[in-house]
C-alpha cells in the first residue's frame, strides 16, 4: 500500500498568497504541502498577470520613448523599429525565470509541491488529481484555500480565446491589433490598452461608468483620463456593451443606444471573481457569500474547522500584495496566535505611464464619512528630479486629518508612483501626521521630495511651489 502522506498544512494554490503562506508556515516550523493545477508555480500574478503586464509595460514605453522622448535628450536615433515576438520572447524569460525562483524557494524552505486540481474531500482530506496520473490524496491537520481569482464574464459576448479574450490573451496577441476595443477602464483595461496602443495600435476603451478607474481619488483619476487622451487612447464613457460577435477576423461590438464598432481584437476587462470551482465547497459546506467570495472570520477560518481561505477568493481588493500579507497572517495565527494586516494601509497601483498609486482614503470617502480634513497637492513640474528626467506630469495629494494632521489617504499620478507611494504606505502604518512627514529628510534631488513637499502643503505651505 502506497504511504499515506500528511502534513501540518496543505495550501491549494501556489500564487502569490499560497506560496508566501507556503513558506511562511515551513519557516515557522510546520511541514507543508501546496498544489496547483498549473505546472509553473507563481500563480496568475506570476504567469499571466502581474509580471509579465509589467515587462510588456517596460518593453512597450521603451519603445515609445525612443520614438518621442530621446530627441529632446539630444539623442539622435536611426528608424526604430518593433520585433514583436522578440518582445514577447523577452517576457516569456522574465515569467520563467520567477516561476523556477517560486519552486526554488520551496525546495529550500521543504514545501513539497504537488501537481493537479485539488479537491476538498472533508476538513484535513484533499484529492488531487492530473492528467495521466492516478488519484491521489493527501492529509493535513489544515487546509488554506488560496486558488486567486478568475477574469469575470460579461452577458452577450463569449470569450474565443483568441479574438476575444481576457487579459491572458492580450499578453500574447501575435501581432499589433490594428483596432484594439477593450472593455472595463480599470487597471487591466488601462495597462494592456497602454501596452498595445504604444505598440502602434488604435485603442478604444469602453466603460460603463461616466468615469475611469473606479474607487481611486476621482481628482486623480480625472488628470489620469486627461492624461490617457492625450496619448491618443480613445474612450467611451457611460457605454453598455450588449454583444460581440466575431466573423473570420473582425469583430462586432453593440453597444446600448449607440452605433456598433468594428475591431480586430477585443479585450474584456470587466473586472474578476473569486476562483472556487472544483475545489469541493459545496459538498463539505464551506459557506460563500452573495457574491462567491468564501466567508472567513479573523483568523482566515471558514465556517468549516480547519479550513482556511485567504486572497482573491475571500473578501477585499483583489491585489497580490494583500493576498501575501494574508497568507502570511493566517499561518503566524496558526503557529503563534498572532497575525495582522492592516487593511487600511494597502496601497494600489496601475503601472500606467504616468503610474497611478494611492493608499488610505480618497477625498471623497472622507467627505461621505464626514471627516474634516486638510489637502495638500504638489506637481511634479516642480520637483528638480522630475524636471531632468522629463517626466512632469502628474501630482501627489495628501489628505489629512484637520485635527489631529494625521495622514489618512495619499494619492500619486507622475512618474514613479508605485514606488513612491511605499513611503506613504509606511507613513499610514505608523500613523504619521503630515508635519512629521515634511519633516524627514528625503534626499535631493528626488522624486519622492514631491510627498514631503505634498506634506508640507497638507501642514502648513510647501517650500518650492
Ligand atoms: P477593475 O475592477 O479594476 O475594472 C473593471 C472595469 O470594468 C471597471 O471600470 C468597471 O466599471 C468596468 N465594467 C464593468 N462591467 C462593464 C461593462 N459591462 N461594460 C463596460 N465596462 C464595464 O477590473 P480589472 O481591470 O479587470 O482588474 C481585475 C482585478 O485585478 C482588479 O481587482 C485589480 O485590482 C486587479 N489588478 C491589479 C493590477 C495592479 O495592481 N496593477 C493590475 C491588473 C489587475
């Protein structure tokens, strides 16, 4: 008979949340197992999300910067031209190379990775199987349900897996789209619309709102759309999409009380759901919510004893970051009985050009909530570094208490953002005000002088604006 194996922990799921939980709890002293039905670990973040979004981002603005921006630099360029597939090779090479960084993490750390869907046979029992390899099932005194998310779907138009996708296609079309119509303007919409309309596509975005980037700051989100046009991205606001249809290359998109459009290729980015299919719920009766999400208390539990859920597929934005701050928590809970995330401090980020970030509250959550608060905004027009890099669009705005000055939300369009809005993070986690925050020392000249001046402003006056 084959040996039984069981462990202290099982994780379904090797994406950013299973895995950092993985190692997490091995670090901490328990033997663990984690399964994914993916070959490559990393989860979608890994594979077909995150990271390689962000080499194509990289690979992409280089290109449109050496077209644009190197002139006035002084640099004189001969004709610039693409090599698609070398760009989508180098990309490939990025992904593969974090993947193999995943499974060596866990060889150092003794997590034993299993291959295959895994399935939930009762609390401590998971059923794994692969193709071409018989049933297996493996035991654990707890189980961490971190299977991410799934891209949503849309009524009337029917994923084709090639000329109408999801964000996994879009990251591989084989050429420029000559018309790219992407549905949904949030972070997918925006970055994989910026990739293709750098590449030399004409890009239409269609949203359902009367605005884009819904849930950031809508003073920053307004420069962004400002921004975004600018650059020849075209949107449709306020627009319902009703169907697609596609006929050998061209696609149809009907819209709601407008005329339809033609394009190449689509890509519906209309937002994702919490990825818990197959997994066995049902049958041992882990509760969901209204809208799928598995139900946890504190502790990442699920109403079933020694079930655990934690990322994507449970409650709060859907982000890689808190996903691994969860993981991490859950399994300190377990071995210690302490674990925190601070969900007040969760930054978001679009790797747009110019990047968006924000954390905390946006102005309009405060007035609704009824804080008074103060506002400070400085321009990146006035900062020295932004100035000798080009780079000048954009803000910071801070918001902060008008009582007490404590920081509560800052929110960033301009070059860099994603890095810079990690001081802000830092400054909600230790309850900063903005008067201690104009008051570090930050060196100059640097980008991330635009925060302490934003600071200075939200206290008492900025120096250089
Ligand atoms: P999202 O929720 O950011 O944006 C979806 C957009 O689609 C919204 O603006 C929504 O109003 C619009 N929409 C919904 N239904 C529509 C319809 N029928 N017609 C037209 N527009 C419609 O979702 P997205 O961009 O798909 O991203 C999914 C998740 O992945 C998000 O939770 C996001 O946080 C995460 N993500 C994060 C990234 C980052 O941190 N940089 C990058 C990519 C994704």
């Amino acid at each position: 008979m084959a040996e039984k194996k069981t462990y202290d922990l099982i994780v379904i799921g090797a994406g950013p949340g299973g895995y950092v939980a993985a190692i997490k709890a091995a670090q901490l002293g328990m033997s663990v197992a984690c399964i994914d039905k993916e070959k490559e670990l990393g989860g979608t973040c890994l594979r077909v999300g995150c990271i390689p979004s962000k080499a194509l981002l990289e690979s992409s603005e280089l290109y449109r910067e050496t077209q644009s921006s190197f002139e006035s630099h002084g640099i004189k360029t001969g004709k610039v031209g693409l090599n698609l597939e070398a760009m989508l090779e180098r990309k490939d090479k990025v992904v593969g190379q974090l993947t193999r960084g995943v499974a060596g993490l866990f060889k150092k750390n003794g997590v034993e990775p299993y291959h295959g869907q895994a399935k939930i046979l009762e609390a401590g029992k998971v059923e794994i199987s692969a193709q071409g390899k018989k049933k297996e099932t493996i035991e654990a005194k707890r189980i961490l349900i971190a299977t991410g998310s799934v891209s949503a779907s849309l009524p009337g138009v029917e994923l084709d897996g090639d000329r109408v996708g999801t964000s996994t296609e879009a990251l591989s079309y084989p050429e420029v789209p000559k018309h790219l119509v992407v549905i949904g303007a949030g972070y997918i919409g925006l970055e994989l619309g910026s990739v293709w309309k750098r590449l030399g596509a004409k890009v239409t975005v269609l949203e359902y709102l009367d605005r884009i980037l819904p849930g950031m700051d809508l003073e920053i989100s307004k420069e962004a759309y400002k921004v975004f046009r600018k650059q020849g991205l075209e949107f449709s606001l306020k627009t319902k999409v009703t169907g697609v249809s596609v006929k050998k290359t061209k696609v149809t998109i009907e819209m709601e009380g407008k005329d339809s459009i033609d394009a190449d290729r689509v890509l519906v980015a209309v937002g994702r759901k919490p990825n818990t299919e197959g997994l066995g719920l049902e049958e041992v009766g882990v509760a969901l919510d209204s809208r799928g999400r598995v139900e946890v208390d504190e502790d990442f539990q699920t109403n079933i004893e020694g079930i655990y859920a934690i990322g994507d597929v449970i409650r709060g934005p859907m982000l890689a970051h808190k996903a691994e701050e969860e993981g991490v928590a859950c399994v300190e809970k377990m071995a210690t009985g302490y674990g925190h995330v601070n969900y007040d401090a969760i930054p978001g980020v679009a790797y747009t050009h110019p990047e968006i970030a924000s954390v905390g509250k946006t102005e309009e959550e405060l007035k609704e909530s009824g804080v008074s608060y103060k506002k400070g905004i400085f321009p990146f027009m006035a900062n020295g570094r932004a100035q000798s890099l080009g780079d000048v669009e954009g803000k910071v705005k801070v918001l902060a208490d008008a009582d007490t000055d404590r920081i509560l939300g800052v929110h960033i369009i301009g070059p860099r953002a994603g890095d810079l809005i990690a001081e802000a993070v830092a400054a909600i986690e230790f309850k900063a005000s903005s008067e201690d925050m104009g008051r570090v020392v930050h060196a100059h000249p640097t980008l991330a002088e635009a925060f302490k001046e934003a600071c200075l402003a939200a206290w008492d006056r900025p120096i250089s604006f």
